[in-house]
C-alpha cells in the first residue's frame, strides 16, 4: 500500500528540513557560534564569560529553524584546565531538541610562542519528534503510521587548537557517538556523516598589542551536512568589530557589534544568499549578547 497523499506531503516537508537546516545556518562568523562544536577553542576566550545567542533561519516561514543557546566558559585558579557548558535548542516544523554539552580544554605549552590545545566534551540530546504539529495545516490530518519519537541521544567529541605566534589551526569532531547510535535506534531521523570541522588562519596586531584583523578559512559539514568551505574576516576597531563571510553555499554574512562597553558586547550577524533557490528559501539572523565576568588574560598567555 502507498501512503495516502497527505502523509507524502507531511513526508516531504519534513525531508525539506532535514535536508536544508540540519544544524544551524551555514557560516559561523561571531564569537562562541563554534563553542559546542570545539571544546579545544575554550582557552581561546576570557577567564570567565557568558554569552547568550540567538538564531533564526527563513524568516517568514511558519515554524522555521530556531535556536537559543547558552554558553558558558570558566578557568580554574591556576588557568591550567577551561570549563565549559553548553545549553542549546532548537525547533523546527514537528522537530525539537535540546542539546546539554559539558567541555574540559587543557593546554600544552611547546615553547614560548606555541600552545597546544587539548578540548574534549561529552553529554546528550533530548530528540523529540511530535507530528500533532501539522495539526495546524489547514487540510492535513495526521496518518497513523506517522507516530511521535522522543529519545535521549548520548554523545561525546573531541578536539584541537594549535597556536603559533598569530598563527593558529584547529580541528575537531563534535558528535563521534550519534551517527552511530542513531543509526540502529532512530530510523526516523536521517542519517548523518560523521561531523567535523577543520580551520587556519592568522590574526595580525597594531603597535600596541592589540587585535587589529583576522581572517580564517574553515572546512565543515555542520550546517547541510555537506562539505563546506567558508572564508571570513574579522576588523577590530576601538568600538566595534565588522565581521564579513561567505562560503560554496552561495550564502554571504555580515556582522558587526552594535555595543562594546567594558563587560557587556552585543553583536549581530545577517546571513543571505546570493542566489535564492527552493533550497535557500530566506535571510538567516543571529544575535550574540556576551559577558565578560572576569578581566581579559593576557594575550601571551594559553
């Protein structure tokens, strides 16, 4: 028997999410966005911060992606060992989930201007897939053989951060565990590559000491589950920092802080394609309101 008409059109919006959001928008370009994805980048922020970012893809479209995320990064007394937490959820269409991540980085000194960053993370997501939300779609009824999934999905990922002098290369896999638990316990949810991310770039200073641009080039699946490349740029300036990225995706960003003042930075970004397609349907927005608890370290210092 084949699935009456109105279970393939439930069947095919959600192949469309599946297949376009995946994990969040396609370019990482403000600070902490890449946090739960390299644990080994913790000891590349301040002492002790807190950030709270927002995330909306194809505004407009009803049920679209969201996500808020709450980040968190702390160093012990003697600076040896980074502690981070990672609260995330997002929703989209019947889809929810709600992701807890807990990070350890530990740093190696190799010389006076060489660090080697040693990250790994562990923790889980709540996965819950409720098809009563079509209910809502004037015309569609929900078929039998369409049933709610709720499960609990443990994970764990590794990574690395090597700095030398303004030099730095990274590389990690964030989720080694559940492409492979969730192919023998959630048929429902498509399966995935086995998820990394892999980055270089430099970091140039003025006179003073101070971070004046930075660009990187980063390698991912992350955002549709495809291999992406991604060039971006950062600009320092006394008040602000412009931000400005693009990828394969045929997707742009730009970014700036809209407020830097002693501990409070509030940041915005602005995703768009250069080409709209079915698959590109919308302007993706994230907005990044940060905490420094604590002084900066030192720019010489793990």
């Amino acid at each position: 028997m084949f699935p009456n008409p109105k279970t393939l059109q439930i069947l095919f919006f959600l192949s469309l999410n599946f297949l376009t959001a995946q994990e969040t928008s396609s370019i990482f370009i403000l600070p902490q966005q890449l946090q739960w994805a390299n644990p080994a980048l913790l000891h590349t922020t301040k002492n002790k911060q807190l950030s709270f970012l927002f995330e909306s893809q194809w505004l407009g479209i009803p049920r679209a992606p969201r996500q808020q995320s709450f980040l968190f990064v702390s160093k012990n007394k003697n600076k040896k060992v980074t502690f981070g937490v990672v609260l995330r959820n997002r929703s989209e269409f019947a889809e929810n989930q709600s992701q807890m991540i807990f990070q350890f980085a530990f740093p190696l000194q190799l010389d006076e201007t060489t660090f080697l960053h040693l990250g790994i993370q562990g923790g889980g997501k709540l996965y819950d897939l409720n098809f009563e939300t079509a209910q809502s779609v004037d015309g569609v009824n929900i078929d039998p053989v369409l049933k709610n999934d709720t499960q609990w999905i443990p994970n764990a990922g590794i990574g690395i951060h090597f700095i030398r002098k303004n030099t730095f290369f990274s590389v990690s896999f964030p989720r080694l565990l559940e492409e492979l638990l969730t192919r023998y316990t959630t048929p429902l949810i498509l399966q995935e590559n086995l998820f990394y991310t892999i980055a270089f770039g430099r970091t140039y200073y003025n006179l003073f000491d101070v971070r004046k641009f930075e660009w990187e080039v980063l390698f991912h699946n992350l955002a549709f589950g495809k291999d992406t490349i991604q060039i971006k740029g950062n600009y320092y300036l006394p008040f602000t920092t412009l931000y400005l990225g693009f990828n394969n995706l045929k997707y742009s960003n730009v970014g700036f802080q809209l407020i830097s003042k002693g501990a409070f930075q509030l940041s915005y970004a602005f995703e768009f394609p250069l080409a709209r397609t079915l698959l590109q349907p919308r302007n993706n927005h994230a907005i990044l309101i940060h905490l420094n608890l604590l002084p900066k370290t030192k720019l010489n210092e793990p």
